[in-house]
C-alpha cells in the first residue's frame, strides 16, 4: 500500500520501502517485529521515524541497510526500492557495494562505531577505497576536504588521531564524513544525537540541516526526540508496536495529530513553554514482542478502544490531505 | 530558619594516578566550590551536561563521595565527617533514586526483599511480617500491586522497575531524595508517569528532592528552583519559573536555546549555537570556567575569580554582565 504519497515530480523516489516485514526468532517461535511497514523518501527530503524503545524504527533501518543479524532475525517480505531499483533481492556482495556508496549511515554511538586500532584517516580512506579504485593520497585528500565540510579543523592532524582522541562531537562529525565520503543518495541516521550533550547536538543538527540543503541528499531519521522532528524533518511516520501508525507532513502532525497513540505521545512530552502541573501520560507500557496483543496494537492502553479494536488491526488510511492513520475510530475527513 | 539539606562550598578533586608507584599527574576538578539548600516539600534541581560535575554533587550528598573541602549539612548538622552509627542514621532520612533501572536492581532478588533490606538494616519493623505488610503499603504508595512482592525485576518493564526503585528509597522514611536521571532512562509516555509519581509522592509525604537531570523540559515540570552547572561551577541559580522565563548567565541561554522543542513553528527560531566543546575538567580554564565558549566573552573574564552576584531576589549567577 502506498501511505506515503507526496508530489513527486514523476521520477522514483530516492528510498521507497514496500510491506517490510521482520520476524525474529523468540526460542522457536517467531514473532514479528515489524509488519508491513511502507514509506519513501524524495531526494533531499527528510523523513524521520519516531517512536518509543521496542517500535521497530531501529529494525526497520537495519533491514533496509541489510545489517540484521539472520538468524534470527529474517525479512519475511518487503521491497527496498533504491532509485527505483528494489534491492532486496541482491547478495551480499552486492549490499556491499551499495553500503557506504549509494547509501549510507549515521549510528548512535560514536564512541563504539568507529574501529578503536586503526587512525580516523585510516578508516575514511578506507571507505574510499573500498568502492573505488583510486590512489589512496587521492581518496585521502578526499577525506580531508569532506571533513572540512563537516567543521573539524584541521584535517590533516585529525587523519593521524585514533577515534578515543576525540571529543563525542567530533567523532560523530567524523562518521558523518564518512557517510558523506562517497556522495550517497540517502542517509539512514540512527538516533545519530542521542548520545550527545544538547549544546553538542544542536550543533550536529545544524551540519546535518546545513549538509542536506546544500547537497540534496536524503535523510531518513531515526528518533524518539519529537523535538527533534519537529525541528528538522519534512514529514515524520509514527511507529508502535512494529507498525507505521500515523504519518503525515510535520505541521499537520504536530497540530493535528490523529491516532490516540500519537494524541498521548505528543501530551506526555514535557514542554520548555508549559508550566507544571500534571502531565497527562499514556496508562500501562508497551507491550514485549510476544505479548503484543491480536487487534490494534495500542488498544490495551487506548482509552477510547472499542470490540472491532480487540478484533482486527486496523489499516493505514488517507484520513485527508495525505494524513494517513491507521485507526478505525478516526474518521475520514469531510466524512462521519 | 535552617534549611533541611545545605551544601557550602563543596569541592571534590579527583586525583589522576599514572605510573607503577601510583604518582599523582593531574587533578580532575569535579566540583568546585558549591554551595545550594533544599527545604522540605521542595525540588532543587541541578542541571548541566555530561562532566559538568552534577552527579558527583550528588554523590557528596548521600555521602557516597567525601567533599575534599567544604560541608554538606542535614538539619544544620555537618554529615561529611559522619562515621558509624551517625552515618547510618544519616542515611536512613537520606536516599537516593539512580538511572538505569535495569541495573540498580538485584536480579537475585525479589521486589519484597529489595525493598525489606532498607528496613532490616535500618531496624524497621519488628518481625519479617510486619516488614512485608510495609512493603506492601510503600509499593501501592508507587503504583505497584501487592502480588509485585514475590516477582523478580525482570518481570517488570522499566517503568514499573524505577518505580521499585523509589519503593526501595522510601522505604526507610527518608525525608530526601536524590534523583539522579531519574526518567532518563524511561520512553516519553512511561517517563511522564513517573514524574507525576514524583510529583505526588512530594506533596503526601513532604519529601524535598535534589533531582539530578539533563532534560530541562522535565526539571522545568518538577523544580521549585534550579541550579545550572559547567565544569564543575554552579554558574546560576534561580526558582525554576525566572530561570526558564529570564535566564541571566550566558551559558544558561545557550543551553535553553538548544534545546529542541516539539513545535514545528518554532523552526525558524534564531538558536544560539555554542562553538566548541566543553574543556577538559583536569585542565579548566582559568578564569570564568565558560569564557572558551562563551559569546560575550571578554578579556576579564579569561582570569582570576569570577564572584557571585545577586542580581534578583533569590538568584545567583556567577558572571562579570551582572557586577
């Protein structure tokens, strides 16, 4: 199902992603992690994947890189259409050559994503290499430049420092210039600041605005900072429970959020321009993968869940002006 | 009136030990030369990020730390010297909340015992039954149902586990508690509920907390006043309503600037971004702790003491724009 329409201007999108579905194996039985999840992503766009711990935006990004662990984990079904080009049949070798080149990522932590044996310099270059075969002081005068481009001074002495020499900002500025190192398409950022001091992630933040306006690539961005979406991405899609519950253009969502899920997320969030008083919160957690329950995935919690929740689940619609909400007791716009 | 809990000047330095005979080749200034009182029935929180010296403030209030000069008093009594029974006592009113409440709990343990071992340590309770039914009643107080008694942590999700967490800190009636990233650790629905849990346990038992937290959306939610930290300094201090209407010290605005809040209209807010990185707390700078990244810093602030002035009633800030 296409949830994620938006103007295109007739060419294939930068990422589209078609009924993924990811089960991983729980002691012989399997469960599904994400189910049917379908989104895209136009070129210098941002799309950002929010939810809470165990939603499956992190296994979705995974899957679609091709860097889960199978077993146990295994894609049940699912296209990922790179520029048209569903990739999800390839072997891989040919991921390999795709990975780092025609897509790239941004994870967490950049104290663990970097090898701590070899040099900053080395591993740019490294990058470069692997999908090019060019002279290696070519490929690290490439990597010099890209990390000027990325604000770390001096790149020559930088090239030489091992990661545990640099501060958490800078190193998270030297994986972003190694995803920028080939030029990709598109950008799987992984909660990319959530490590970080938020005087260090508004300035990592900034680069990433600064990087993609300039250079037109794509984001998909991974985050449980709703601060954070609405502050840089273009349309964000809400996750529960292994589902794409709610997605709609940033504005729309945050003034209009639909699905009682997103309703409770957006009122929990403790905000600078409220002053205290009770926070409204959503009743119980959310559930264990294999405690997830048959209906809608949110109707244990839902205060407003009636007998066809409990029965089946509930599709992904177009409530209006490409918002789409998979929630029965929303209605359509201009309808009952 | 004495406050319940007083820190004057409390400064902790760490020694860096490098070599086989252990010399000693730096000193990590961790905190230096802090001073803040909570009363009863009231938050203070302190804010800051990562090596800003928060946590180890913390740790010199439940006397996990020994200050390496200045004093931490209880009810007007200095506690750092406390030793045995003295000490004990302090910590029965003295508790303490942490982070991850996936590893502040003992996995060997069941929630009754977890919570009883306050007790029995402190001598609550005449008989194991009595101490069960105690449990049973500090449990309900933070939501958790009496059949919790004989599960394990791991049954719990973290929601339900930090709040065990605060069943264990309440149950030897303490009168306050240091929470250090309390809800950290907790998704924004889960963390929600046990800031409101936090908030209510204030106002039925008089509880005054020092809540330890990087979030300031949720200090602004919880603290009655506030102080912000950098490198060890307390560099402003003020009741949570001025400091997020009116921050005075540079730091501070930088600080609330970058914060990203959930409304998309705010996007082309003008965002103070600080260059740089926090300097390392083995070499601070001298001067005012902040001038390296500071944008109005000038060549006074690169030397010597900067003192504390008190532009309003009941604020403090430690910078040369408020002489």
């Amino acid at each position: 199902m296409d949830s994620t329409k938006t103007a295109g201007d007739g060419r294939s999108p930068r990422l589209a992603v078609e009924g993924l579905s990811v089960a991983f194996d729980q002691g012989g039985r399997e469960a599904l992690a994400v189910e049917d999840v379908s989104f895209r992503v136009e070129r210098g766009e941002t799309l950002a994947l929010v939810g809470e711990s165990g939603c499956g935006k992190s296994v979705t990004c995974m899957a679609v890189m091709r860097l889960l662990a199978t077993p146990p984990a295994r894609i049940v079904s699912g296209k990922v259409l790179l520029s048209g080009k569903d990739v999800m049949p390839l072997g891989n070798g040919e991921m390999r050559r795709i990975r780092g080149k025609r897509m790239a990522m941004i994870f967490q932590e950049p104290m663990t994503s970097f090898d701590p044996v070899y040099t900053i310099g080395y591993q740019l270059v490294e990058a470069v290499l692997t999908h090019e075969a060019i002279d290696p002081a070519e490929a690290a005068l490439r990597a010099q430049a890209v990390m000027r481009d990325v604000g770390l001074a001096d790149p020559a002495g930088l090239m030489r420092r091992y990661p545990h020499e640099l501060s958490g900002g800078m190193k998270q500025r030297a994986m972003i210039a190694m995803a920028l190192v080939e030029n990709p398409e598109i950008i799987l950022c992984d909660e990319p600041t959530t490590a970080l001091d938020v005087t260090i992630q508004a300035q990592i933040m900034d680069l990433l605005a600064k990087l993609r306006d300039e250079r037109g690539v794509s984001l998909l961005f991974i985050t449980h900072n709703l601060g954070l979406v609405a502050g840089f991405a273009h349309r964000a899609a809400v996750m529960y429970s292994g589902r794409i519950i709610e997605t709609a253009d940033v504005e729309a969502l945050y003034a209009n959020p639909l699905h009682p899920y997103t309703i409770g997320l957006f009122a929990s969030v403790p905000r600078l321009d409220q002053d205290g008083g009770r926070l409204p919160s959503i009743p119980g957690s959310v559930p264990s993968l294999p405690e997830r329950p048959v209906g809608c995935k949110f109707w244990p919690r839902c205060d407003r869940a009636r007998d066809v929740c409990r029965e089946e689940d509930p599709p992904l619609e177009d409530k209006g002006r490409g918002h789409f909400c998979a929630c029965r007791l929303v209605a359509r716009e201009g309808g009952a | 009136m004495t406050p319940l809990v007083e820190c004057v000047g409390l400064t902790r330095h760490f020694p860096i030990r490098s070599g086989v005979f252990g010399r000693t080749a730096g000193v990590v200034h961790a905190v230096d030369d802090v001073s803040f009182h909570a009363d009863r029935g009231e938050t203070y929180s302190l804010v800051g990020e990562s090596g800003c010296g928060k946590t180890t403030t913390g740790r010199m209030v439940i006397r996990l730390e020994k200050p390496t000069s200045g004093a931490m008093r209880l009810d007007g009594e200095d506690v750092s010297n406390l030793t045995g029974k003295a000490l004990s006592a302090f910590r029965r009113r003295v508790q303490a909340v942490f982070q991850d409440p996936f590893s502040s709990l003992n996995p060997r343990m069941t929630v009754g015992s977890i919570v009883e071992e306050g007790m029995l340590v402190h001598g609550i309770g005449h008989s194991p039954s009595e101490r069960r039914e105690r449990a049973k009643e500090i449990l309900a107080l933070t939501g958790m149902s009496p059949d919790s008694l004989d599960r394990f942590p791991h049954e719990f999700s973290g929601g339900q586990r930090q709040r065990v967490g605060l069943a264990r800190a309440l149950s030897t009636g303490p009168d306050f508690i240091v929470a250090d990233e309390a809800v950290s650790a907790l998704d924004v629905s889960i963390q929600a509920q046990i800031i409101n849990l936090l908030a209510e346990l204030r106002e039925k038992l008089g509880l005054g907390y020092l809540f330890i937290a990087h979030d300031l959306a949720v200090v602004k939610h919880l603290s009655d006043r506030v102080g912000v930290m950098y490198l060890g300094h307390l560099m402003e201090e003020a009741p949570a309503a001025d400091l997020f209407r009116e921050p005075l010290h540079p730091y501070t605005k930088a600080l609330l600037s970058a914060i990203p809040e959930p409304d998309p209209a705010k996007r082309g807010k003008k965002r103070i971004i600080l260059s740089g990185d926090v300097p390392r707390s083995d070499r601070p700078p001298a001067g005012c702790r902040f001038h390296t990244r500071c944008p109005e810093a000038t060549d006074r602030c690169r030397e010597g003491d900067i003192p504390e002035s008190h532009p309003a009633v009941g604020r403090r800030v430690r910078c040369l724009l408020y002489e």
